[in-house]
C-alpha cells in the first residue's frame, strides 16, 4: 500500500509539470490590436503628401513627383521615403522637419508593407 501510494504520487506530479511546460493554448490568447492596424494610405498617408509634399512634388515640379499610390510606392520600394522622412535628418517639407504625429503614420504604414489601402 506504501508503495502505491508513492507511485501514484510521483505519477501525478509528473502529469502537472508535463502540463505546466506546455504552456497556454496560443488559441485562447486574447490579441491586441496594434494602433498601427488602423492606417491607411488613403485616409492618413495620402493626406500628409499632399499637404507637406506635392506643394514641391507634383507634375512640372521637383523630382520625384509624390502625388499618388504608384509614385509614392516607387519611393518606397526604392527606400527614399524611409531614408528622407525616418531615418535621416529631413529638409523636406521646405518648412522643416514633419511633425513627430505624422512621422509616425509613415513609419507604421511603411513597417506594414505600405499598403494600397
């Protein structure tokens, strides 16, 4: 009787840290929705260009012309908005550095791919 008593206690406390190395079921977490989630080019990116950027960046202006998706998104690709508006100290707008605001939409719509959305 000793004997099952020690084996059926050892049997379950192998059982409890089988189950606590497990850890939680990734499918019961409760996600968070990331403020980054909600921008998007049209509502939030859109606007920043053409109110601080296509006043110099439009068709018959400075290279390169920044006043729609495909325009933009080929500055993108080619890294010149990251380099110009986050990581570089920027002269543009020719008013000065963007607002930290506005920086930030860009940072977040670039780190998501900068979607057409």
């Amino acid at each position: 009787m000793k004997l099952f008593l020690i084996f059926a206690s050892m049997l379950s406390i192998s059982f409890v840290s089988c189950t606590k190395d497990i850890g939680p079921n990734p499918d019961l977490i409760v996600k968070t929705s990331n403020a980054c989630d909600t921008i998007t080019f049209t509502k939030h990116i859109l606007p920043i260009f053409n109110s601080e950027c296509v006043i110099c960046h439009s068709a018959g202006g400075q290279n390169p012309e920044l006043s729609n998706y495909t325009l933009i998104k080929t500055q993108v690709d080619g890294g010149r908005i990251k380099a110009r508006v986050i990581d570089g100290p920027s002269f543009m707008p020719a008013s000065g550095r963007l607002p930290d605001n506005q920086i930030n939409l860009i940072k977040c719509w670039l780190d998501a791919g900068a979607p057409n959305n």
